[in-house]
C-alpha cells in the first residue's frame, strides 16, 4: 500500500517562496508520475505541474507567469518537490500529491498554503 505524505506548507507573505515536499511509501515511486495539484476554497482541485518518472516536467498554463514554479523529484528518497516563488494570495490552497502507474493513482492528505500579509 502507498502512502503519501506531504509537507512544507504554512502561511507566507505575498512574494515569499515556499517548498513543499512528498514522501512516497513502497517500492513503485521511481516508475510513478508524479503530480501537484491545489484546491481553494470553493473550487475544484486543479493540476499545477507533474513530472514523468524520466524527469520531464509539464506545468499548466493557468500557473505559468504568476509565479515561478519547479517540480522536482529525488527517486533515491522516494520524494517529489514543489517550489514555488513570488507567492500571491490566490496560490492560497490545499496542495496535493498524486502518484500515478499504470491504472493505480494515489492521493496523499494535503498540505495547507496560506498567502497573506
């Protein structure tokens, strides 16, 4: 069974910068996509970036320029990354990891990002 546990959220000012982390259980990850994805407040869960399990990365067009993103991932401990830079207060959201192989999807529990002064 896998488990994904995200971390790295908290509360930041508009322009600050944050890195979230995901920790991925069991033996599948280097061969997993690996997504981000965020839900505000009262809208639906959107894609933000995911990486394949060869590293080649895909971002939405809904995040590109409003602020600067890198997703990431480390395989040797089974860890994705999310960097996010010049924060604004519509980023504030859930963000979730997402593990995809074959017909097998994972969520993990979310991490709460709040962009305030």
């Amino acid at each position: 069974q896998v488990q994904l546990v995200e971390s790295g959220g908290g509360l930041v000012q508009p322009g600050g910068s944050l890195r979230l982390s995901c920790a991925a259980s069991g033996s599948i990850f280097s061969y997993s996509i690996m997504s981000w994805y965020r839900q505000a407040p009262g809208k639906q869960r959107e894609l933000v970036a995911s990486i394949s399990n060869g590293g080649r990365t895909t971002y939405v067009d809904s995040v590109k320029g409003r602020f600067t993103i890198s997703i990431s991932r480390d395989n040797a401990k089974n860890t994705v990354y999310l960097q996010m830079n010049s924060l604004k207060p519509d980023d504030t959201a859930v963000y979730y990891c997402r593990q995809d192989l074959d017909i097998r999807t994972y969520w993990g529990q979310g991490t709460q990002v709040t962009v305030s002064s």
